[in-house]
C-alpha cells in the first residue's frame, strides 16, 4: 500500500532558504505534489513532478525526487514570513488507482523575521 | 471567483444527527473528490465521482454517503454522526481523472460533533 511520511516542523528565519523532506513507498507513483495549506484555507497546489524527472524549479522554488531512495524536497529559496504555513507531499499511484492522493501529514513551516 | 466551493465552512452538531455537506465546482470538471482531514493533519481520500459515477470509495463507513447530482455538484451526506467524524472535509475537483489532472480543493468544512 502507500505510505508517505514527512517530519512535522520546520523553523527557519526570513531569507534563508527551506528545505521540506518528504518520502513515500509506492514505486508505481506517476506523479508527486506538494501543496500548501495556510490557516484556515484549502490546499493550494505548489507544483508537482512527474516521476521520471529528478528536479523541477519554479520560481522560488525547487522540487527534487530521488526516485531510487522513493525521497522527494521541496526548496524554497528566500524564505518569506508569507510563507509560514503547512506543506503536504502527496503521491499519485498508477495503474487503476489514477486521481487518488495519498498524503504525508503535512509539514509546519514557521519562518521568524 | 471561486473555483471549488463549500458550504457550510463550519457545522457544530450534536452525536446523532445527519448533515449534509455541499460542494460545487465551476470549473468545468468531470471528476470530484471528497477528503477528511483528521485533528492530526492527516489527509484520506474517501470518495471520487467521474460524471456522476461512483469511481474510488475508500473503506468508510456507510453512514457517509456521496450524492451527485451533476457533475459540477458532489454533496456529501452523513447519518447517526459520531464524535469521531470530527473532522475537516475537502471537496476537490480536477478536469478528468487523469495522471496529468490537477487537483483544485475547497476551503474545507470544519465539522465538530459535540
């Protein structure tokens, strides 16, 4: 089955850069999301990869996938205060199971002036 | 505009009650999901509708049961509630049930069952 597991807290001060950790078990995932969830709000989708890349860049931010270790990040470079909210990594199987997530539990960014 | 939307966005209700839950997407897609979001974060699908039909019904209990009355609708409705359905719901939409197809979701419906 699928399992995606990520650590629960992350502090870093304004302008550093933040690196979110994600791992999953599911080798027939076909596509990674990361999506942000701020208080009180639904989940925004913040990109994703598709799984036969290694690194995809969006602005701020660089998502990397080590498809062998199943280890997908996600960095934002230039931390802003806006940015403090809760990060999930979602994985999408393949095969029959197409449209269904299985997320990670989410990770807190809090980002300190 | 507001792509998914959900009401209510809160519902306080006592242990046995029914509730319904309503979710409408103008976007224009055929596929619907619903999510429970757990007081731990945790996110769960429970149910995906593709064009009004029943397509991922994850093990929930039957007391949960999705209506959709078109496509741009999926209402999700809840009978004899238990304190443990204490939870906040997700409604989200996406163009077709592809790989390829993003996942749009509601602000969430924070439910509390006292």
């Amino acid at each position: 089955g699928e399992d995606v597991e990520q650590s629960l807290f992350l502090s870093v001060r304004e302008g550093d850069s933040s690196v979110i950790n994600c791992t999953y078990t599911d080798s027939s995932s076909t596509y990674l999301y990361w999506y942000k969830q701020e208080p009180g709000a639904g989940l925004q989708l913040l990109t994703y990869i598709f799984s036969n890349m290694d690194m995809k860049q969006d602005q701020r931010l660089t998502v990397l996938l080590n498809k062998k270790d199943k280890h997908l990040s996600l960095r934002i470079a230039d931390t802003q205060t806006g940015d403090s909210a809760i990060y999930f990594c979602a994985e999408e199987a393949g095969g029959t199971s197409y449209g269904k997530l299985t997320f990670g539990q989410g990770t807190i960014l809090t980002v300190h002036p | 505009d507001t792509a998914v939307s959900q009401t209510p966005k809160y519902l306080v209700t006592q242990m046995g009650n029914d509730k319904s839950i309503k979710c409408e997407q103008n976007l224009g897609h055929d596929t619907m999901y619903w999510y429970k979001q757990d007081s731990k974060k945790f996110l769960k699908i429970m149910f995906s509708y593709n064009n009004k039909e029943l397509i991922i019904n994850e093990t929930v209990p039957n007391r949960f049961s999705p209506k959709s009355p078109d496509k741009a609708h999926l209402n999700l409705h809840i009978n004899s509630l238990e304190l443990g359905d204490s939870a906040v719901y997700f409604c989200a939409s996406s163009q077709a049930q592809l790989s390829t197809d993003t996942q749009y979701f509601g602000p969430g419906t924070r439910l509390t069952v006292l």
